[in-house]
C-alpha cells in the first residue's frame, strides 16, 4: 500500500518537475578558464566543457587538481580569472553579488559535509530553501514532503541533523537541493563520507533525479562509482581536461 | 512582509535554541550596563556631595555701625545686581545683637560686658550666597572699592577663601576623575560587547556560509542577527535597570544618613528613567548591531 502511494508521488513530482524544465541544450559551458588564486597557485587552466542538458556526467582527478574549484566556479563562490562560465545560456563570469541567491536557487548542490544547519530540524533545513526565496507557506507545505518522499525520509522529519546516519544527512541535503527544480545538481564529493551501502543509496538517487531530465555534475575521486555508472567521465590532471569519454572508466 | 516575519520567526527559533549562547550575551551586556550604572551613582553623589558642601559656603559682609540705611541699601543692590548672585540676606542691628546673645547665652561674662556697653556695637551684616564658590572672589573684590571702605567694616573674605580654593580644587578634580573613569568605562564597554558579538557570530560562521550557499540573501542572513541584537539589548537594559534598582533601594539608607535626605539615588534613577534607559539602551544596540554587522562581513562573502 505505502508503496503504491510511493510511486504516485513519485510520478506526480516527476511531472510536475520535468515540465519545469526548459529545454535548453548547452547547460554549462566553460570557455577557456582559467583560474588562479595567487600568480603561481594556478588551479585550472584553459579549462573548455561543455554539459549538455539532462546528462551525467562524473568529474574525476586527484586531490588538489581543481575539481572543487570548479564547483566553486558553477556556483558563483569565486571568479574565473580568465574565460567565460555560462550556465542555462546565463552569462555568470561577472555576476554581481544580488543576483549570487538567484543563481544557488537555480542550482543545486551537495557536499562532502552535507552542510545541513545543525539548529534546524529535518523539514526546517528543506523548508529554509524555499522560505529564503519568498515561497509562500502553502507551497513550502506541499512541497517539502514531497521532495522528502524522493530521498525516502518522511519519517525522520522532526529529527535534527546529529540524530541522523551520515547517509540520511546526504538525503536531506538532497532533498534540500531539489525544492527549486534545479535544472542542474552539482555534488561536490557527496559520498566522500560514506561507507558502500550508503554511497551506493545516494548514487542511486542521482539516477533517479537525472531520469527527471536534471543535469548531474558529479565531483568524485570513487573508482568503483565511476566505473559502475558507464556515464560520460570528465577526468582533471594537474588543473587542465586530461580526457573525455563518453562512456568512460576511471583512468590515472 | 513574508520575509520579514521569517526573519522574526527565524530570530526567536535561534536565540531560543542557542539558549546558554543568548543567557551568555545577555549576562556580558548585563555586567556591562551595571558598571556603567554604578558609575552613574558616583556621579550623582559626588554631584550631590559638591552641591551640598557650595551650600554652606557664603561670604558674610559686615557693615560699620555707624553706616546709615540709605548706604546699606545702596550696596544690598549693588550685590544684587550680579547675576551669579543667588540670594541675600540682611540682618538688621537688632536680629544681629540678638543673635550674638544667643549664641554666647552660656558666658555671662560676654553678656555682662556687652550690658556695660550703653549701645549696640555691632552694625548690621549681610549674607551673601553665589551660583558657583568661584564667584565669591568676583563679588569680594568689587566690594573693595574707596567708597564703600567707612560703609564695610570687614568682610569674611581672608577666613574663606582658602576654603574656597580648596573646593574648588577637589570638585574639579572629582568631575576631572569621573570624566576619565566613564571614558575608561565605556572604551571597555565598547570592547568587550563587540568582541563578545564577535566570538557569537564566529560560532556561527558555517551557519552563515551554509545559509548563502542554500541562495539565501544577505539580508536573510543578517536580519535575524539583528532582530537577536535588539532583543538581547532589551532584555540586557530591562535586567540591569531592575537589578540597579533593587541595589539602590539597599543602598538608599546608608546614603540618606550621610546626607539627610531619603531615597536619593532611587529618586534619580526613576526621575531620569527615560533618558538613562533610552541612553544605554541605544548606545547598547548600536554597538551590538555595528559590531555583528563588521563580524559578519566576513562571512557573508561566500
């Protein structure tokens, strides 16, 4: 019975959520970036991507080759030093600081840390999202179980983040990411904290938002998630593409 | 109107669930506030003592008993003429010799001889009380001129005037001292709340990076701080007023047999409830909302 339930709010989101998106075919592009935050310390150089919409794609490399700074870069939280970062045909190499907000509600992004607020239970840190744009009540409470009900955690939504395993956290992140319809989801190393199970749970709740038609961009340096999506991998060396493959495997 | 009620809601929801963080700014401000307040009873006593020692400083003219009314009138008006002068009073010859008898009732000797004498031998004398002790120097030396040298015979001038001094010495040097006690007072006040708001938001800080990177605005970050800042400020001004009140009310009696009056510090404290409470309680706020403001800058650039 619960599971029927399921796969009807599931399909209603799914609906509701797909028709939201635009069709738009380059979802990011990056032309010529490069970044640098001191003269010598350069992170990425002459980076040229593009992501098409609705795909997957995992962006792979060591530690310390620049796959966080290129979060850093989709999301606003620092500047290209060279190049031009476009996302869903918006221009954001110079956007200026009141138009940062709009930007994060567009996109959605997870980390390694989760980066729930600690005060604010389940439903709060979810609702937060939405109150901080101006939604009105009616929308946040319709909303929010639903979005809760995509990662699975209905049941926990009084609980605060320290009451909950470093998976459930993951999903609330999920869920907190996904009340603005993202046309795109960034997740910053979202299972470096994970055990297998755990990690495998939150792989697959990706899938499943990315059959929605949201553009996934993974950041990971897990061989065995890389090689087990058989999706397009992006892999960074030393701040500059070393290779990309349509269908690729974790190489280095 | 929404955000501004969330901003509210989310205001509370914090103070509330960071309550021993809140209790903890609310004690600082609290102590701070206190001192500043104890710094206010020695100014009002030290004002108190200062105006009640001026009170029993007066120069005292006495006139020849030869010197008719028409003269003494004429310098009674000269005296009343200066502005720092605050009253005079005139003793008649009689209420003088009258006096005099009073005070020497016990020696019968002082009394015997002034009967000897056949008329009175004291002139009459003239009171005279000014705005501040530094002016008696003014009104003695406008007194010393020719014409009036057969009228006055002699003035409590000599006897006075290093008690004058003095005085004026300590006053000035009480008001010199407070002045630099509430200067010192509120450069720590100053510090201390804004770093206390500081270390406040640097707990919060990944808070605050969370907030921006979920598309919160700035003004969805710092309004409830500021909300926080208002709300500590009023209950801070509300329990340090009422505890300085209590402390008062103890005081009070102690203060009252130094200075033969009741509830003087009581009485100034709620006289002045207004403008004392409205002072520290803006000053208060400022510093709190400027300081969480500078804090937060910081962090607000993600």
């Amino acid at each position: 019975m619960d599971d029927h339930v399921d796969v009807i709010v599931f399909c209603c989101f799914k609906l509701w959520y797909t028709s939201c998106i635009d069709f738009c075919l380059s979802m990011i592009t990056l032309e010529g970036v490069t970044k640098k935050y001191t003269r010598k310390a350069t992170a990425l150089n002459e980076i040229n991507l593009q992501v098409d919409a609705g795909d997957f794609v995992s962006i792979v490399g060591q530690s310390g080759t620049g796959k966080t700074t290129l979060v850093k870069l989709l999301i606003a939280e620092e500047r290209p030093t060279q190049g031009r970062v476009t996302i869903g045909g918006w221009d954001i190499t110079r956007i200026r600081q009141k138009d940062i907000p709009l930007l994060r509600r567009q996109i959605g992004v997870i980390f390694q840390d989760f980066k729930l607020l600690p005060q604010k239970t389940v439903y709060e840190n979810v609702a937060f999202a939405l109150q901080v744009a101006g939604e009105h009540f009616f929308r946040i409470r319709s909303v929010v179980p639903q979005v809760l009900s995509i990662v699975g955690l209905e049941h926990r939504k009084h609980a605060y983040p320290h009451q909950l395993s470093g998976g459930e956290q993951q999903r609330v992140a999920i869920a907190r990411s996904l009340v603005h319809r993202p046309k795109i989801l960034v997740a910053d190393e979202p299972t470096g904290n994970l055990d297998t199970i755990n990690t495998q749970e939150i792989i697959d709740i990706l899938k499943k938002i990315n059959e929605f038609g949201t553009t996934i961009v993974l950041v990971t340096h897990n061989r065995d998630i890389v090689n087990h999506l058989r999706r397009r991998v992006v892999t960074i060396h030393e701040g500059s593409i070393f290779s990309d493959e349509k269908h690729g495997k974790y190489r280095l | 109107m929404l955000s501004l009620f969330r901003v509210f809601t989310f205001a509370i929801q914090d103070v509330l669930r960071n309550f021993s963080l809140s209790v903890m700014t609310v004690f600082i401000l609290v102590l701070m506030l206190l001192s500043v307040n104890s710094l206010l009873v020695v100014r009002v006593l030290t004002d108190h003592a200062k105006f009640s020692i001026e009170d029993k400083i007066d120069v005292t003219i006495y006139f020849d008993n030869e010197a008719n009314s028409d003269e003494i009138e004429e310098v009674q008006s000269y005296v009343k003429s200066f502005p720092e002068v605050v009253s005079v009073k005139f003793f008649g010859r009689e209420e003088v010799i009258e006096q005099f008898r009073q005070a020497h009732q016990d020696n019968p000797e002082i009394l015997a001889s002034l009967d000897e004498l056949q008329e009175n031998p004291l002139g009459a004398t003239m009171v005279v009380k000014t705005r501040q002790p530094s002016d008696y120097q003014k009104i003695i030396s406008s007194l010393q001129i020719p014409e009036y040298e057969t009228i006055i015979e002699a003035k409590s001038f000599a006897d006075t005037e290093q008690a004058i001094d003095k005085i004026n010495t300590i006053t000035t040097n009480v008001e010199r001292f407070t002045l630099m006690l509430s200067a010192l007072f509120t450069v720590i006040a100053f510090f201390i709340i804004s770093n206390t708001v500081r270390v406040l938001i640097y707990t919060q800080r990944v808070e605050i990076s969370i907030k921006k990177l979920v598309g919160a605005t700035n003004w969805f970050v710092q309004g409830p701080y500021l909300v926080a800042a208002f709300l500590f400020s009023v209950a801070s001004m509300v329990i340090s007023y009422s505890l300085t009140l209590v402390a008062l009310g103890y005081l009070d009696p102690y203060i009252s047999v130094v200075f033969g009056e009741e509830l003087i510090l009581t009485n100034y404290f709620i006289l002045h409830i207004l403008l004392i409470a409205g002072v520290e309680f803006i000053a208060v706020l400022f510093l709190t909302v400027m300081s969480s403001l500078l804090a937060m800058r910081k962090h607000l650039n993600v």
